[in-house]
C-alpha cells in the first residue's frame, strides 16, 4: 500500500476545503453520507453490471487482513480449506425443499455454454450447501470419516433487487464452513462455537459490540433446524447482522443421503453446521466507526496503521522522516508521504481514508528532537520525544483499538431500550432509533403483528435470557423469550 | 493438516500392497498413471458438473502454498490486490474484435436472474481484460495516474470440450495481473519482468525447470501483440506451459478509450500488460516430479515437508515421537502419525502424498539415540542421531528441493534434440518424445504445415536465439528464430 496515494492523484482532493466539503454530514442525510464514505476513501468503484462493485486496492487489503485473520483461527481450531464449483445444477439445488424455495428466486441462471444451450440449466452459487452435501454424500462412509471441517473462501451470486456497496451486491465475497459431524449435540457445539469465534473476531480486532443470539424461525436460513447471529448497531441506530451460524440437524443429510456406519455398525444419518461472514461487514466498520472526517480502520486490521507526513520539503525534514520511516517499519504498516501535497491535504486525505495514526514532522520537531502523534478515533494530538517512538506507537495503537471498541460497546447499550407495554413500543417504534428490548410468546403471529404496525423486525433472541416480564409484549400470553426488535440493513 | 490422515480414512488403502498395486505404472499409461495419482493423493475429486472439480484439502493447500508465495513475490514489486466482478456484459466482452473471437466460443452463459430474463445476457469471465479495462478507462486521466499495476485472484469458467483434473477444466482458479504504461518500452519491461517472475519462481519454489520464450502469432492470446511463455517437460516427454505474460499495446487503450494527459498535456493512449498463472501449475508439478509411489512435492511448497512414524504403540516410543514433534514443530510443517495403521501402510501413504522427508521412530532407534530419515525424492534411507536432528533436517529439505530441480533440468536438456534437416524432423517426430530445436523463417505457413506434417505444434521461441543453421527446417528460406517444437498439454 506504500504508494497508495502518490500512484493514485485524486483529482477531486485538491485541497483541504475541498475534501471536508466533500462529505456529506451523516447528521444530515446517513445514506447519502454512506456512499460518499465507501467512492472517496477509495474503497470500490461502480462496474458495468448493476450491483457488482469493484474492490479497489484499499477495499480489497481490508478484506484480505479480514480473511487472513479469520483463515488462521479457523485452522487453529481443525478446520480445512477446499474449493467447489460455482456452478449448481438444477436439480441439485432442487434436493432440499425450502432450501431451493428460498434461494432459487434469487439465482443467477448459467443457459448456454459456448454457442450450446445446455441439456440442464445451471445457477451460480449463492451458497454451496448442496455442493458441500453431494460431495459428503459420496465421501462419508463411516463414523471415522467423522468430523468432516471443511471451509472455502469464494464469491457468490445473489439476484437482489435493491443494492448497495458492500452491505447489498449481486456478487460478493464470504467464507462458508460446512461441517459434518456423528451427533445433533456435536454439530450445535460446532454451530456455537462458530458464533463465538465470529464475535471475539468482530470485537477483539473489527472493535465492533455485538450481541449473540439466534433469528426467529422466520429469519432463519432456508433449510436450517435454527440460524445464529451477531447483530451490530450502526451509528445511525439500525442493525446490521454480521455473520452467521446454522444448524441443520439431519435435514440435508435425509435429503442429499449422507449416511456413516456408526461403532455398531448400523448406519445413520449426519448432522451438520454451516457459517459464513462476508464482506458486508466492511459496511459494519464503515457505519460502526467511521465519522464527518471519513473512514476510522481499527488498527488491527487497517493496510495502513501509521502515516509518517513531513510537513515541508526541507532536507532534513526529508531525512528525518525517512529515518523515522526505516526504525519503525519492522513493527508496523507504514506509509511515508513526502509528496508536494500541503499538509492540509495531506491530513483530511488520511482522516478519509481512516489511517488510525498520523506522525508529522516538522522544522521545529527536529530542533526539539520531537515528533507530533495524531490520533484518527479522537483527532487528539500530543508532542512526544522521538527516542522511544516505537513503545509510544504500540501503546497508541492498542489503546485506539481498545477505544474503538469502547465507543462502539457505549454506542450499543445507550440505544437499547427495555419496553414492556405495546403502546409505548408502537411510540418509541416512531421516534427512536436503535434496538428493544420486549418479551415475547414466540409465536410468529405475533413477530408478523409487530412487523406490520412498527416496521420493527425480529433481530435476535439474545443467548443472555434474563426475563423482565411474564407476558408477551404482543398477545399478552404467557411469553417464553427474550428478543430484540429493530431495523436492520 | 495435521490430522489430515485420521479424519480421512482411505477405505481404498487398507494395506501395503493395495496401495502399491492401486498405481498403474506410468511407463505402463502416462495418462492412467496420472488420474490415480491425482485422486489417490486426495488432491481432487469429481463434481457433478462435469469438468468441474473439487480441491480437496490436500490440493487445495498446495494452491494455497503457491498462491501465498506468488502474492508476496507480486507486493514486493509494487503490485496491489483488486476484485473485479466474476459478470461480463456481452457488449463489453465485443470491444476487442480479436479478444471475442477467441472467447466467446468458450464462455458459459447468464441468461435470467432469478425469474427474469436479463436484457442483455452476461458472461462469466474466461479472463478479466475487458472489465479491467472499462475500469482503467474511467479511472486513469494523467500520467500521474500511472503506471496501475493491479492483480487479481479469482475463478474462471472456459467451456472446454475435453477436460483433465487441473490441466483442462471448465473452472479453474488462477491471478491475472493487469498494468497499465505510458510507454510501450514501460509495458514490454513489466511483460518480460513477470516472465521473469514466473520463471524464477517455478525454479526456486516448483523445482521444474523452464524454458523462457515467446509464442508465435498462431498461438498468441487472443487480443496482445505478442505473449511470452514459459514452458517445462513432463516426465512423458509432452511439454507444459506454465505461465504467460502478454504485451497488448495500445489494442486495448484504443478499443477501450483508455487516455491520459502526458507531461505535455497531450491525450495518449495508454500501453498495457497482462500475466497469469492457474491451478494448471499443479498438474506439472505432478507430471514433472511424480513417480510410480506417487506424489513428490517440493519442500518449499509442502502442506507437510515432514512425517514422523512411530513404529509401534510402546509407550516409550509414542513419548519420543512426540518429543520430537514438538522440537521440530516450530520449524517445519511436520504431521506426527502414531494411528493403529501399520508402518507399511503409512510408508506407502506419505510417499503417495509425496512428503519430502519421513522419520521412523522404532525401539532400536531410541536405544541408540537415533532416528532414521528416508527421503521422498531417492528414497533413500539414512541413520542419524537425534540430538542436531533440526539442523539435519534443514539440510535435508534444502538437498531434496535442489535435487529435484536438478533430476527437472537433466530431464529438460536430455529431451531436446537439435533438428537441421526436415526429413529427420519428420521420423524423430513419429519415434521420439521430448522437444525439437530448429531454425525456421517465421511464417505462419511453415508452422501449419509442421503441426500437418508431424503433428508437432509450436512450444516456443526461445529467449536465447543462438542460431546454428542459416535455413528454416521446412522451406528452406532464409531462417530469422530459432524455436522449440512439442506435444502440448
């Protein structure tokens, strides 16, 4: 990423003023203020077909720093990468019932190939569920071929009618793990520990607060006996769900006959697990962190951690910069700008862009042998001395980090809110953003009710059950759950 | 992939011999001995799309390995990682005459999204010129924007009529790199500097010897002004092209409108460069190192360069196998196997999996301090004593890697034969394998009649012309290359 900007002249950018004005206020309109964010930090650019964005460099080292991490601690934890085919013949998609129910409207459909029509069509995957259990079908003999753990990291397909960059596409990018395993107890194990690692990911390295719960049978994944999630809020009060885990008991394995003989010999069904994260949760880090300046990456996962600016073209501000550049690119991602660019520019181009730390250097640092830190997450600036520069940036980029989360984990909490009568819930549904907190009977009558009079969905049923109330919120029957209720992207 | 063998019992492999005898003898059929290893070592599977397959974990990890090293060497010179969209717009893939006619014969079809035919069919791409190009011609406005050097990593559909587990598929995993110059000079050195690349890296990683050169125009890729090559021998004499790189000139600037400002603020078209290599490159590691016991990977590039069998289940031995796994674990990718299975059935096993290097552990070697390392490539077997057992290993690996680039080189040179006269080209090529070196005049016409003739084709011109006759090979005119002429995969 080294040249980003000296390779890249952002002819709009041209200075200060120019750039802060850029921006729409996400105070004044959050979507407009959204799209803005994702075209001028340079994280995608529209394509030719509609809902296919391009990952421009910087987009796409988010999504690999994302991927690397995630890659790594889904190894540790015994799971292996493989790669299918993205082509899913009808009829194979057909085997499961609500599964193709619920994908098929949204296919996109292979017809010819070369200048012939094919004998049976083919779709895209939007998710390879059918190609993961035709091969288990075929590959699991016995309760040692058991656990199967298998991952891959791939694109897919997805007709949509409404897009947006990286929150809604017809293509993109994810992980999807499908598992197989000898018992339903085994498989759910799996199916939560899946959530787990997703939320420690999602708050030890994205700083992003999420709640762990399952989806309504309603929102649930075609096919699934139960789906999990982690659902996150967004600056301007709405959910995005960030990943999630699916349990599907033996349903595929009767459908697709993936059968073992177990240690007695007698033959059996399997159970298995899926779960993917895609790169929707870009769109998370952008709404979760980022402000009016532009993107904040957390350091963990930025391409960029520390930009070094000299602040004129002095020789031995030059120097310096360089010097400061060699001692601390070991431990860090660096870019250097020495560019003609003012330090104006040079400043909003990496508050845009979300560069967690900014050292400038200037005539009067060198005398003092000093250097100026600027913090992206609260655009605090303080003098240090440059002999123990190396220690101040660790501690710096750790407490970023840390804060980020903070941030995002104060944000959460201030906006949920505990209602417990329906007629305040249908006022609070009008005038309030963010997430409630209700009882519920659990009956999809009721979830329905609720959608159509306040255009709140289900979000989750928290694992933390910690009931409040003894009816539900809707019906006023005895309620079985809690749950969280919101809109969502 | 460590417990890569206890997950995935081989019901096939259930003793010394089966293994063995499973193996058709690749003097026998070179292309039978090429399916069984291909499956047996679990680098594949058939899907149920046909030419489709599956990379199984163990053949997905050597992809891995490749694709790991290939992206840092890339970063390292300046390249960056995007993600174009997988859908071509048919009137974008019309823009190059030349580059449609040679893929569309070849592309599979999107026809309808969900229920809804599309108003203008799309194609999966077979290679991502176009969209790269649609982008640059947005994107880039002054010199200053250039040079772009971008890459991406992605799948391809090609709809071939035959196909073969990783050397022909309808789908095929691969990196296309796309630059952009504002000087031809500027984008021939980038076109001759991943050639480099590639050729450096198939010798230094693959241990499979090269040969650096140009295609003729018949062979070129549809759309460049010329294409570079590098090709290698397999062990059936029949060559293999590894990796291309081709030079577009202004073709595609021009068909695409991609214009900068230059220094003089005159509008230019921009000169371009593209370079890939695919999954491909594993059916020549096969091909070039394998033997009739299997697989034979480099070292470098081994999901695991080290084995460590335990002879028996004495407690005494189970305690030292593992103590030497842990030693050596920080080193090396090292699997430790201390299953029910015999050392018979584990010995056939890694060589079939081609593992470099096996350690024996029986009660003899703990006895005397020693362990016995057997490698992969002579199959040779060596006593050694534990205590400088890393530094023995290191050694090892680093011998087994040079030898069998040595065994490619010897294999490469032995295979080449210098032809002056046609007559003798026309018998060696009924009776001999391997590569024919002649001079030839450089017509299109010559060429055709020597692929009629002989059924030879055209593998490469080669960089080093060093020129030892004055008349081409077939019409005696006055001969201008010097050139290689083969069987091709």
């Amino acid at each position: 990423m080294n040249n980003l900007n000296d390779k890249n002249p952002k002819n709009i950018y041209t200075s200060k003023k120019k750039i802060i004005d850029s921006i729409i206020p996400m105070e004044k309109d959050f979507a407009k203020w959204y799209t803005s964010v994702v075209t001028k930090a340079k994280l995608m650019s529209y394509s030719e077909v509609r809902g296919c964005m391009i990952f421009e460099p910087y987009g796409f080292a988010i999504w690999e720093n994302i991927k690397n991490i995630l890659d790594f601690k889904f190894k540790e934890t015994g799971h292996e990468n493989v790669y299918m085919p993205m082509l899913i013949p009808e009829s194979l998609l057909n085997k499961e019932k609500e599964h193709v129910e619920g994908f098929a409207p949204e296919v996109a459909w292979v017809t010819h190939g070369g200048s012939e029509k094919l004998s049976e069509k083919m779709c895209i995957r939007p998710t390879s569920e059918t190609l993961f259990c035709e091969y288990y079908s075929k590959n699991i003999k016995s309760y040692r071929d058991l656990p199967k753990l298998y991952n891959q990291w791939c694109s897919v397909i997805r007709w949509e009618k409404t897009v947006r960059p990286f929150l809604r596409n017809l293509e993109f990018l994810w992980q999807e793990g499908h598992t197989v395993h000898t018992t339903p107890e085994e498989a759910i194990e799996e199916t939560n520990k899946m959530l787990d690692l997703y939320a420690d990911f999602c708050e030890n390295f994205l700083a992003i607060s999420v709640i762990k719960g399952k989806k309504t049978k309603k929102e649930k994944f075609a096919g699934a006996e139960f789906t999990c999630a982690i659902e996150s809020l967004m600056h301007d009060g709405k959910a995005l769900q960030t990943a999630t885990t699916h349990y599907f008991g033996d349903k595929f394995a009767k459908a697709f006959n993936i059968q073992f003989l177990d240690k007695n010999n007698k033959l059996k069904h399997a159970f298995q697990s899926s779960w993917g994260i895609s790169t929707r949760v870009i769109g998370a880090i952008i709404m979760v962190h980022g402000d009016n300046w532009g993107l904040k990456i957390p350091p963990k996962i930025a391409p960029i951690q520390v930009v070094i600016v000299s602040i004129t073209k002095q020789n031995e501000i030059l120097e310096k910069s360089k010097e400061i550049y060699e001692k601390i690119i070991k431990y860090f991602k660096v870019k250097l700008d020495t560019s003609n660019k003012t330090p104006g520019w040079k400043y909003s181009e990496y508050e845009m862009l979300g560069v967690p730390l900014r050292l400038e250097i200037g005539p009067k640092d060198i005398k003092n042998n000093q250097i100026i830190l600027v913090r992206r997450d609260t655009r605090e600036k303080v003098i240090v001395p440059i002999d123990n520069i190396i220690e101040v940036i660790f501690e710096t980029l750790d407490n970023i980090q840390k804060n980020m989360l903070s941030n995002s984990h104060k944000h959460l909490n201030k906006n949920i809110i505990t209602i417990k009568n329906y007629k305040e819930f249908k006022e609070i549904a009008q005038t309030k953003t963010g997430l409630i907190k209700t009882m519920w009977c659990g009956s999809a009558l009721c979830e329905e009710k609720i959608k159509e009079e306040t255009g709140l969905t289900s979000r989750c049923i928290p694992n933390e059950q910690n009931f409040f109330e003894k009816n539900c919120i809707c019906c006023g029957k005895k309620a079985t759950l809690v749950i969280y209720w919101g809109i969502a992207y």
